[in-house]
C-alpha cells in the first residue's frame, strides 16, 4: 500500500520520487496519459521530449511506503475514471507486481 497526496495533483517541477502521473490537455483539461514512474522528475523528461504535443505533466508524489504494485492499483484506477485516449492498457502494461 502507498500513501498518495491528496487533492488534486501537483504541478510544477517534480520531484525524484515515485508517484502517479498524468499528461492534461492544457486547453480542455482532459486527462490523454496515465503513468506510474519510480522517478517522476525524469518521466517528465522523457515526456518533455515528444516534439509536437503540449501538455501539462500533473502528478501525485508517494510516500516511503509506495510499491510499484500500489503505484500501478492507483494507476488503474486513474485510467478507468478518467478514460485516457493515449493509454494502450489498463494499467500496469501487463507487468507482473514486483
């Protein structure tokens, strides 16, 4: 089990920690991707990279207790309420819990 921060996610520069993240559509603020990094600072990277899409990279940091079995469980559930079109899977791309 993992501690998420809750509200609304955090935007701004984020830290190298796990957590749970989104990609916003900044004009309609639809939710296209959800993803579970052990790092969010350098997802974001990897995110900032693809040339043509702005987004805002929103996120939910972990506490010490995160696992990426619990990142995943929340990443899922992320991706069923929110429907994101860019999302292939349900969550967790079909990798087995560590």
């Amino acid at each position: 089990m993992c501690a998420l921060g809750r509200g609304r996610p955090k935007t701004g520069k984020p830290p190298h920690r796990p957590g749970v993240y989104a990609l916003v559509d900044p004009t309609t603020g639809d939710w296209d991707y959800v993803g579970e990094t052990s790092d969010l600072s350098a997802r974001r990277s990897q995110h900032s990279q693809d040339k043509g899409r702005n987004r805002d990279f929103v996120f939910y940091e972990t506490d010490g207790r995160s696992t990426p079995r619990s990142r995943r469980d929340y990443e899922k559930q992320c991706i069923d309420k929110y429907s994101p079109p860019l999302n292939q899977r349900a969550g967790g791309a079909g990798r087995y819990p560590d």
